[in-house]
C-alpha cells in the first residue's frame, strides 16, 4: 500500500483526479501540497452527474478529498 504523501510527491506536476466528499469529481494538474494534504491544482475540470466545468487553478483543503488517482 502507498502512504499518500509519497503518492503526492511521486505525482507532483502530473495529471490526478480527486473524488470529493460530496461525490463531485476534479482532474488537474497537482502543482503543489502541504503535510496536511492541501492540493493546489492547475488546468482543473469539475464533473459531477450532470456537468462538467473549467475551473482553472484551484485550492483544495486535504480534509475534502475521499480518493486520489493518478491519470
């Protein structure tokens, strides 16, 4: 099992999605991230059932974030 820091650290700079707490989907660039999980991500897209949205560069707090993928 990979520790999720050093699934952060190995995708820093490349392409992850992020499935938030309510259901609602990000994939972006991860371009940076703090100890506590906080993400900055560029070039993000939002989907959820219905939509999806251009976002641009966002700031996610770490205690939102149910899963990460790398893309």
């Amino acid at each position: 099992m990979i520790m999720p820091m050093k699934m952060l650290e190995e995708n820093l700079n490349k392409h992850v999605a992020l499935l938030l707490k309510d259901n609602r989907v990000l994939e972006g660039v991860l371009s940076g991230y703090d100890e506590y999980m906080n993400m900055v991500l560029d070039d993000v897209q939002e989907s959820d059932e219905e939509v999806t949205r251009k976002l641009g560069t966002v700031i996610i707090r770490g205690s939102n974030v149910v899963r990460i993928v790398p893309r």
